[in-house]
C-alpha cells in the first residue's frame, strides 16, 4: 500500500486537466460561433439595407417623368446621376462612395450609414418597327443601371446590388 500513496491525487490532476481543457476549447467554440452569428447578422443588414434602397430608388425612377425631373438631372450631372457618355466610377473602390458621387437613401435601423446610389443613363432605345408581332405599338424605353452599396452595423459588412431598369417613355 505504501507504493500507491499519491496515484489517486495524480489521477484526479490529470482528470482536472482533461476537464479544463475541454471547458476551455468550449469557450472558444461559443465564442467564435457568437462572432459568426455576429457577423451573419451585419451582413443580412446590409443586404437588406441595399435592397431596401434599390427598390426606393426603382420606384422613385418609375415615377419621374423622363423629359421632366429625370432629363434635369442627368443633364446636370448632378450627384449620383450619370449620363452613358461621362466615365461612371468603379463602384469596387470604396473611395468612390462618398457624398459628392452618390445620392443617400433613407437610413435603416440597424445601419452605421445611409446607403449610396448611383444611376446610370444607358440610354433610349427605339421600336425597331412601329408594331411588334402582337400588333401593339412599342414605345421608346430609356435603360438605366441602378448600383446601391450599403453597410451594417459596422464597416466591415458592405453589399452592392445593382439592377437594370427598363421605363417606357410616354410620348
């Protein structure tokens, strides 16, 4: 008996390690799936925040009458509004995303930062024939690329949506 004085505070050591370093590799699994939830959450902010201002700006460009509001605008080159002739700024630069180049949607809770439009004039296109094949009359359509960038909570979360939008210009 006397030779195994000991071994059971030797086990009970080596136990109490085991058990401290699966309750630590614990605490670094819950932790880094916090961050990931964490950073799930900003992203789908994000997008929803660009999302949300590309259909504000849809609507607002479907209801702009094009020899009215929509013609001073791009003739201005006002900012965030470009005409298919000037150079339009490479939206993968974030430098290009500042105030003076774009125009801001409304703020979304949840957001550090309103979202940045641009719209691009691509241009009208006319009727090839003055019927189609149904026998309806087209109209001339004036396209346009609708590009938003957003971010969530933080910085570190940005999506840029873009969509093409096709308005029948009403003679």
């Amino acid at each position: 008996m006397k030779n195994q004085q000991g071994s059971i505070l030797v086990f009970s050591l080596v136990i109490l390690l085991i058990m401290t370093l699966l309750s630590t590799t614990a605490m670094r699994t819950s932790i880094l799936e916090e961050k990931i939830a964490g950073n799930n959450h900003n992203q789908k902010t994000a997008f929803q925040a660009a999302d949300s201002a590309l259909n504000e700006t849809e609507q607002m460009l479907q209801t702009m009458a094009w020899q009215g509001d929509l013609a001073t605008k791009f003739g201005r080159e006002e900012s965030g509004y470009y005409n298919q002739i000037r150079d339009t700024p490479n939206i993968h630069n974030s430098n290009n995303w500042n105030r003076t180049t774009t125009f801001s949607a409304a703020l979304l809770p949840g957001t550090q930062n309103a979202p940045q439009v641009t719209v691009e004039n691509l241009g009208i296109t006319l009727p090839l024939e003055s019927q189609n094949y149904s026998g309806n009359s087209e109209r001339a359509t004036q396209i346009s690329r609708i590009t938003v960038r957003a971010t969530g909570a933080t910085e570190s979360a940005v999506v840029i949506l873009q969509s093409y939008l096709r308005k029948e210009l009403i003679p």
